[in-house]
C-alpha cells in the first residue's frame, strides 16, 4: 500500500512538471483500489484530452485533498474534480528557507541580492543553440499564464523570426491576483534561459508559503499550497536586480547603448549606490521626494511615503539618470517612457496588457488579457 502511493506521489509530480502520466491498467486499478470512483479514474485515463492539468495537495483541511485544475482545449473537461487522498506531494518545510523562516520569522537574502546576465547564463549553460542575441524583457504576470505564453510567441514570431531569445528576464510579482500563480513560477522555473528579479508580491507570497499565518488564513494566498520545495528555493534565490551588461546590447553596434541596463521590480532611489538600496525600495518603490541643497548636485532623494511626507513628490524614473533601469510594479501608471527608465506594468491581471520590451532596439509588444481577473483597488 505504501509503496503504491509513493509510486502515485511520483507520478503526480512528474505529471505537475509536464511529463507524461503514464495510466496503464494496474495504476488504474491502484487508484481504484484507493478507494477512487469509477468516473474519476475515467477523467485520469483520459488525460490527452487535457492541454494543461495542475495538481495540488490541500492541507487546509483535515481531509487531504487533490484538486485537479484544467484549462482544457474542450469546454467539456474545463471542470474541477475533487476527490480525497492522503498522498503526499514533495512539500516538506524542511528546506534551507523553511529552516531559516522557522527560526528567524523572516525571509532570509538570496545568496545573490544584485544579479548579471552573464553570469546567470554561464551559470546555467542555458542559450538554446538556435537562440538570437536578443534579450525579452516582461512586465509583471500576476499569475496570467496565458498571457505570458501569448507574449512570448507573439514576440518571437514577429521580432525574432520564430527563434528563441538568448534570455528572457521578468520584472517580478509573477504571483498573486491572476487564476494560475503556481503553475507560472512552475511554468517559468522550468524554462531554459528564463529569469526574473522578485517582487512584493513574491516575497508575500513566499512568506505564506514558509508559514506566516495572517497570509496563510487568507482566500487569495491559498494556492500557495501548490507549491513543491523546489518551487519555494527557487523563488527564494530569485535576486532583486539582474543587471545587462552594456557588451551584450552592442554585439552588432558598439555605440548603440552607453550604459547598462538593470532590471528591478519597482524601482530606485536616485544618488544612492546599487548596494545600499533597500529591500523595500527595490520592491514597493513608486515615488520619490526631494530634499533641496545648495546645489542640485548634491539634492538628495527618498522613498515618499505619504503617511509621513506632504504632497511633494514625484515618480522615481522621472528623476533618474543612472544605467537604465526596467522596471513594474506601477500597473496605475502604465507604460512609462523616461531617459533612463522603462515601466512595464501595464496592468495584464486588470484587464488591460501585458507588456514586454526587446533588447537592443527598445522594441515594445503588449497583448491584451484574456478578461479582467482582479478589479482594481
């Protein structure tokens, strides 16, 4: 009996990572024998009908259950089908992360706070030997899978000539708000040459998943419990900036950029080094506000927060002239277009795009969402 579940436990995780489900006759009278009706064994024998099946392991209940998630090619199997099991999925809170959060009541830093290009891809030996030397740059997901497999073939085909782009890096918050959270960071995770920077959203998201329980009580954090523990190190390694060197946007134009590019989710505070910002600037950061000196050289800038600073502020990217900065997390502003800043938060989970850019050319390509999944505030 236990051998036969462990066996079931492996073939779900195989079967949640995108590999074949192998039914054959004795797993279908194992499941049969678990105690399954007939019509659910059925809806599992069946799998090739399903384009996409998400399966996760409840334990916000006392009886453990699998929900199977479909978003089907035939409206007739786009259903969910609940039955109980106690199989249990690779979740052990026995990871590095889990560890650290136990003991200390927070998220530990990754191993890697501020990130490069050309180290992640010498890292990962990961460039598709049919990849172009372009690079595509996505705004935040929020969840919209779809969205985010529309955009990407969309880009591809037309700016790409169908190929594979040497790296695709995302500005964070790829949870939360839209229908499919889990299964976009396993999506992403699961991608060759695919990165991204983390979010606020990420870290909240990452903070339910470890245990923190005002999180875990709450309707919109519960898919959280899809996650394996490779999904929960993965998202705790995600740096906080990557930064493009300059010599990867100018192979074919050696005067095309003159300054690097670094990738963040919400932004940063103008004058003040890589290093010293802060956690939450990096993640949450939306305005700035100025304290005037002598000369506007030496002006100073800092998070606005409007609980504690009058109206007199700005939007950081306006005021920035560093290395070029892309960025998200400001879906009320939209696109925004600065010298040296990009926004690319255009609102995918609130009805409106999902926005990318391509590097170099600056070229930018949206798709518009599927409907509106999450009203704005």
């Amino acid at each position: 009996m236990n051998r036969t579940k462990q066996s079931l436990s492996k073939a779900f995780k195989n079967w949640r990572n995108g590999r074949s489900f192998p039914f054959q006759a004795p797993s279908v009278f194992a499941f049969m024998f678990l105690g399954f009706s007939t019509s659910t064994v059925f809806a599992f024998s069946n799998h090739s009908v399903f384009d996409r099946e998400t399966v996760y392991h409840n334990k916000a209940k006392q009886s453990s259950k699998f929900v199977i998630a479909t978003s089907a090619v035939k409206p007739e199997v786009a259903k969910l089908q609940t039955f109980s099991n106690s199989i249990e999925l690779d979740r052990t809170y026995g990871t590095d992360v889990d560890l650290h959060f136990q003991k200390h009541k927070e998220l530990p830093f990754p191993k890697i706070k501020h990130d490069s290009l050309d180290r992640l891809l010498q890292e990962n030996k990961s460039i598709e030997k049919d990849a172009t030397e372009k690079i595509l740059v996505i705004g935040d997901v929020h969840g919209c899978l779809n969205e985010l497999k529309a955009l990407v073939k969309k880009a591809s085909n037309e700016h790409n000539d169908g190929k594979e782009f040497c790296a695709l890096i995302l500005v964070g918050d790829l949870c939360n708000k839209g229908p499919f959270s889990a299964e976009v960071i396993q999506y992403v995770r699961n991608q060759k040459s695919w990165f991204s920077v983390r979010g606020n959203h990420d870290n909240a998201a990452l903070m339910a998943a470890l245990g923190d329980e005002k999180r875990r009580e709450k309707e919109h954090y519960q898919w959280v419990k899809k996650l394996s523990d490779e999904d929960i190190t993965w998202m705790s390694q995600l740096p906080y900036t990557i930064r493009i060197p300059k010599h990867r946007l100018n192979m074919n134009n050696p005067s095309l950029y003159d300054r690097d590019v670094i990738i963040v989710h919400a932004g940063l505070i103008p004058r003040v080094g890589l290093d010293q910002q802060d956690v939450k600037t990096m993640t949450t950061i939306r305005e700035v506000t100025h304290e005037s000196c002598n000369s506007n050289k030496d002006s100073k800038y800092f998070y606005y927060d409007k609980k504690i600073h009058s109206s007199n502020s700005k939007p950081w990217a306006s005021v920035w002239n560093g290395e070029h900065v892309i960025f998200g997390h400001d879906a009320k502003r939209g696109i925004q277009q600065e010298n040296y800043a990009t926004g690319l938060d255009s609102g995918a989970c609130y009805g409106k795009f999902l926005t990318g850019i391509i590097l170099p050319g600056n070229t930018m390509i949206s798709i518009e969402a599927e409907r509106v999944h999450c009203p704005i505030n």
